[in-house]
C-alpha cells in the first residue's frame, strides 16, 4: 500500500508539472558584428543561459543568426519567424524577433508576421508615428504533444518614441484578437515601456484582453525591479557608471484570460559580471 502511494504521488506531480509552461523574453542585443570575439562570447553567455534555464518557450528581439545558432546548437529548441524585413534569418540579414519553442515537446500547427503599423499584413515601417525602423511581430501555434493542449505565442518589439509605442499597441492587441481569438495566448517582448507610461501600457492591458503576468501572479516577482542594464559583456556602455537602472522595466510578458501565472523573476544571470546583453531576460511559469 505504502509503494502504490508513492507511486501515485510521483504519478500526480508529473501530470501536474506536464501542465506547468516555462515561458520567456530576451533581448540579446545582436547589433555587434559576428565574427568580433565580443559578439562570440555575448552569443556563447546568451545560449548557454537560454539552455540551463530550460524554457519551453522563449521569445529573443534583436537576435541575430549567429546568436540563434548557438541557442539551437544543443538541439533542444527549434526555432521560428522571420527578421524585420521578412526574410529568413542568416549571417547577411538584420536582426529577429524569433521564437524558441522546445521541439521534442510541441508540435508547431500555423505561424506567421504582422507589422506594427497601419498597414500590418505587409512590410511597412510607421514612419508617421514617428518610428524609422521596421517593427514586427512573430506569431506561432503550438501543441503540447502530451497533454493536447494547444496555444499561441507572440513576440515582438515596440519602437523607440511614445507616439508610435501607443499606436503599435493597438494594431498589436488588434492582430491578436484576429488571430487569437478567445484561445490560450501568450505574448513576449521589449516593449521599450516603463512602467510609468501609462498610455501605452492602458492600450496593451486596459481592455483585460492582455494581461501582465508580473501583476497577476500568486507569487511576488523574483529580482531586480528592471530589465535594462548598463553593462554588457563585463562593460560599462552608453556612458553610465549604474550596473542597474532598477525602475526601467522594458520587458514583458502578457498572458490571455484563463491563464494562471504561479511565478515570475527577472534573471539577474552573469559570469563574473559579464552579461550576455543589455537587457535580463525574464521568465513566468503559467498554467492553463
């Protein structure tokens, strides 16, 4: 008798840990050339965290192909999106919002982009919102090979002033909306916003359609406060002696109704002070 409870125990907190998801954000900063050692070893930091910290799925900005390849090399993930300018990923193309998903665990059903303009079925860049670069949005249908259960998750990347952050949020929860519908969703990303700008975040949360997983969890969020560093690879960058601005929390992760957030945590993750990029990246378990 004592043997079959031990077995159902071990039995129940697999079926329960098989519904628990590990997803994440990570802007790794892929604007440095590849074959410069810095980008190597920021790649090497960047897939070797990515890996350990064994997401299920995990959406990276600014990835660039060298820095994707490194994160597949151990074969646990495959990847899917296109870069800014719609085109597959390679050593000569500009950078990606890609999306990681485990591939011995999830079947991938329908992917697809948008752009984060007034034209969004096609490569546009909002330069009337006053945004000069090409911003994207990475979409992918997955199902879960053991349990059946089936989701979407977006991943992108809002642009660098106030008036166009505010009007990519509202084609952004549009497009989710077509695409979504009332389905499982989750979505990842830099989405250049604090906490404080409360226009854009009012057009990404204010309908409770999208909801911010660091505001609905059972847990307190885990970590530092912020996202955006001031030190990359063991460097001070963009002139500031601060390590961490702990208020600039650029990063999120957006869950749909019906999803249950157990915990989340910014990683504080380095190697003697050597950071794989100038963003943390961030994690949350959920469970729908």
């Amino acid at each position: 008798m004592k043997n079959f409870l031990v077995l159902f125990i071990v039995c129940a907190a697999s079926i329960l840990s098989a519904d628990i998801l590990k997803i994440g954000s990570f802007n790794v900063l892929g604007t440095y050339p590849q074959d410069a050692e810095f980008s190597r070893e920021r790649a090497k930091l960047a897939a070797e965290l990515v890996n350990y910290r064994d997401f299920d799925v995990i959406g990276l900005q600014e990835a660039q192909f060298w820095q994707v390849e490194a994160m597949l090399a151990p074969g646990i993930y495959k990847k899917s999106g296109v870069n800014v300018y719609g085109e597959e990923l390679s050593p000569k193309t500009w950078w990606a919002n890609i999306i990681l998903y485990k591939k011995d665990k999830f079947e991938l059903l329908n992917s697809g982009t948008f752009w984060l303009t007034d034209t969004p079925d096609k490569k546009s860049v909002p330069k009337k919102w006053g945004e000069l670069q090409h911003r994207n949005c990475n979409w992918v249908k997955l199902k879960d090979k053991k349990t059946g259960k089936e989701f979407f998750f977006f991943n992108t990347h809002f642009g660098l002033t106030l008036d166009s952050r505010v009007n990519m949020a509202k084609v952004f929860v549009k497009k989710i909306g077509e695409i979504a519908g009332d389905s499982v969703f989750f979505c990842s990303g830099d989405y250049n916003t604090v906490s404080s700008e409360t226009a854009t975040l009012k057009e990404l949360t204010g309908s409770g359609y999208l909801r911010d997983s660091w505001k609905i969890s059972k847990m307190p969020p885990y970590g530092p406060k912020g996202t955006f560093i001031c030190m990359l690879y063991n460097r001070r960058i963009r002139g500031s002696a601060e390590v961490e601005d702990p208020w600039r929390k650029l990063d999120y992760l957006f869950v749909s109704r019906g999803v249950e957030v157990l915990k989340c945590s910014v990683i504080m993750d380095n190697i003697a002070g050597a950071y794989p990029s100038d963003h943390l990246p961030i994690e949350a378990y959920v469970k729908f």
